[in-house]
C-alpha cells in the first residue's frame, strides 16, 4: 500500500531504484534553458557539484532502506547541504514523476531518527520549543509590530508567522494595512510557529507539536479562510499539516490563502484600488514554497502494480501528481503590472524553475557557505535584468537577499510584496 506522503523511507524504494541520473534535478530542461550562464536548477549541485544532488541522495537513501552501506563521516553532510527547494522534484516529473522531494524529507526523518543531523539545527529546534519562535524571541513580543489591536472576531485570521513577526515587522504592519482596507481581521488566540524549519529539517515529531497547536488554535476562531503574506507559513498550513493529519487541504476546514490570492480577484473586480504611483523597476522573485512547493495536497492511498503502474490509474481515486506548475504565480506579477509606475522585470528562472534564496532548511544555519552561494547566484541574475529592486512574497526571501547584499557590490533594494502594495494603497 503507497500512501501520499509518507516519511518513511522504505515507501520510496521504488522512486530511489528507477531515479535514471538523466540530470533533470539538475539542469534545466534544455528547451527552457535561458542561456549558457543560468542553466543549474539545484543550488546544491552548483556549489558542490556531483557529490550533493538528488540523484546521489535518493541512491543514499536506497543504499540505507537496504542495509548496503554504514554510516561514513561525509553521510550527513550529503543529505543537509541542500536548500530543500523542490526544484529536483519538478525537473523529474516532467519526465518521471519520481517522488524526489519525498524521498529527501524522509531521508532526512531517516537521519534525524539515528540522531545525524548537524549540531547547529538545535538552536532553532530549541528555540521553537522554548520560545515558541524560531529567534528564540521573548514570545510575548510576537505583537508588537501592531499599531493597533485587530478584530476580536472576523471570517479571516492573519497567521504573521516569526518572521514578519520579530524581524521584518514591516511586512506584518503592510499586510495589517491592507487586510484592513479589504474589510478587517482577526489573529489567533496564541499564535506560535508554524513549524516550517522544523519539517524542513526532518524534525518531524516536533514539527507536530506546532501543528497541533495551531490547528487547535484556528479551530477555536471559527474563521473560514486564514491569510498569511509568509511563503513558508502559506506552504505549511495548506500542504503540510493535512499531509501529517492525511487528509486534503480542502478538508481542512478553512481556506488557505497567500495575501495575494486576496489581493488578485479584488483588483481584477474593480473593489480594490491601488491609487498611489510606485516609480520603480523591479524583478520579480518566484518563492519555492508559494510556487512549486504550495499545490494543494491530495491524499491517496493505493497500490504499484508491475512496471510501477498505479491502481486505481485513473477516474475517481487516482493519484494526483504536484508537478510545481500550479503554485501562485500570477497573482504576485498581475498585482505588480497594476502598480502605476511598475515595470516588472522577469528573471531568467521563473516559475517553476525559480533559483532558490537559499534562506531555510536550516542551511543558512549549518552550511552558510551554501546560502551565501544560492542567494549570490540569484543576485547576479537579478543583475542582468537591469531592475533597481527586487521583490519577494517571504520575509526569508527578504532577510536572505539583504544579507546577500552586504558581501556583493551591485546593490538593489529589496522589497516584500506587501510593502509595495501597501505604498501604492
């Protein structure tokens, strides 16, 4: 029996035996590669080459299942310097729908269970238990970005997250701004961390314990939709808590919505209007886990027949696959386009082919090396547009891009979505 999802690993023998090292989780595909300089996908691979990329990882990870190798100094190296992007998982399955970023999650449950996972992870899984938030910030300070106190009850609960919370506060008060001008909000009674680099580490069983709370939290509001202007909250809430709980997004019982999903309808419907002129060109910045990362989750159970053919195959009960192509992508560049004065610039990796910031896993924190590459990489892409700023929808995206800036001499300014639309408000 396959079940969607799992994070264990002997459930992915199959998709670790059929991996053909064609390169996709690599390269990009040769029809969409933009020019000779921007043509990795894996921000892994170009810093380190042959030895740290996913077609290596999955073969780890079936060497492990089937007891045919011990343990070795450089194991764990390989499985946590990767930004776990998802930029692998859609380059194969425009050919063959292997489940490579599964594979990775649980190879990565797999070495947190035999307790390999780099020492400098437990200062952010200390924090999130202790603090409630990944800073290890006092937590009754998770507010006071606030001006003023938001609705006691509302249909829409604003999930801040830490970032925007503690330390791009800017981002909290621009999206207090304009949720406010789409008819006000609410907050959840004790908002804490979503858990995000917790999964994205592999620390599975504490990533629950944020789960449960939260969940338990939003359940008590009554509300029917919750916003968040976080990229990794947003992915975390509609794809990995009813991944964990083994159930849809759509059975979670509230919609799941990045800000600009809110944003979009409202302007193409003439209710929002965004007045004041923004004079500046800007590239636009495809978040991993508001594009590739967010397609809604489907729960599946079934079976791999002969020549790894699915039952049910199709009609109703049939597996669904997230290619990465159906993430949030539009409603970002269609507000930008209706900015007075934007001209919005569209990098060489766009969409699902996106080059990550390098800002989470938990790599900036053991391997900075590897997060100052990724994000250096992106920088000199944003370079050859011409653009005086680039915008994001995370407030990791942010932090990592302004980190980037202090070791680089091109300088742009760098902006979350959300302040943008807020100046034009």
């Amino acid at each position: 029996m396959i079940v969607t999802g799992s994070l264990e690993l002997k459930d992915y023998m199959y998709d670790m035996r059929r991996c053909m090292r064609c390169a996709s989780c690599r390269w990009l595909d040769h029809i969409y590669m933009p020019d000779n300089r921007f043509v990795y996908r894996c921000p892994s691979y170009g810093k380190y080459y042959f030895s740290k990329v996913a077609y290596g990882r999955v073969k780890l990870g079936l060497a492990l299942t089937e007891n045919r190798l011990d343990d070795t100094p450089g194991m764990m190296d390989m499985v946590f310097q990767c930004v776990m992007c998802g930029a692998c998982d859609s380059g194969c399955k425009r050919n063959l729908d292997l489940e490579i970023m599964n594979s990775l999650e649980a190879l990565r449950g797999y070495m947190v269970q035999k307790g390999r996972y780099p020492k400098a992870h437990d200062k952010l899984i200390n924090n999130i238990a202790a603090s409630h938030n990944k800073f290890g910030a006092p937590h009754e300070n998770r507010t006071r970005w606030q001006s003023a106190k938001p609705a006691e009850k509302s249909d829409t609960v604003y999930f801040a997250g830490c970032g925007a919370s503690y330390t791009q506060t800017k981002i909290a008060q621009s999206t207090d701004k304009i949720l406010n001008a789409l008819g006000g909000y609410m907050m959840l009674p004790d908002e804490q961390c979503c858990g995000h680099p917790l999964f994205a580490m592999g620390q599975y069983d504490a990533f629950v314990k944020q789960m449960e709370h939260n969940l338990e939290a939003m359940k008590k509001t009554g509300a029917k939709r919750l916003v968040t202007a976080c990229a990794e909250c947003y992915k975390t809430w509609k794809v990995d808590y009813p991944r964990m709980k083994k159930i849809n997004t759509s059975d979670l019982g509230f919609e799941v919505l990045h800000i600009t999903e809110v944003i979009a309808p409202k302007l193409a419907d003439g209710s929002l209007e965004l007045k004041n002129k923004v004079d500046l060109k800007v590239a636009w910045h495809d978040p991993c886990n508001l594009g590739r990362m967010s397609e809604p989750f489907k729960s599946w159970q079934g079976e791999r027949g002969q020549w790894g053919c699915l039952e049910p195959a199709e009609g109703f009960g049939a597996k669904e696959f997230n290619r990465g192509v159906n993430g949030v992508y539009e409603e970002p560049r269609n507000i930008l386009s209706a900015i007075k004065g934007i001209e919005l610039m569209e990098l060489k990796r766009h969409h699902e082919f996106s080059w990550c910031c390098g800002g989470h896993a938990g790599v900036p924190e053991a391997y900075p090396e590897l997060a100052a590459y990724s994000v250096e990489e992106r920088l000199e892409e944003v370079r050859t547009t011409g653009a005086e700023a680039i915008v994001s929808a995370c407030p990791y995206c942010k932090e990592s891009f302004n980190t980037g800036l202090k070791n680089y001499d091109h300088q742009v300014k760098v902006y979350d979505i959300t302040e943008i639309i807020a100046e034009a408000l």
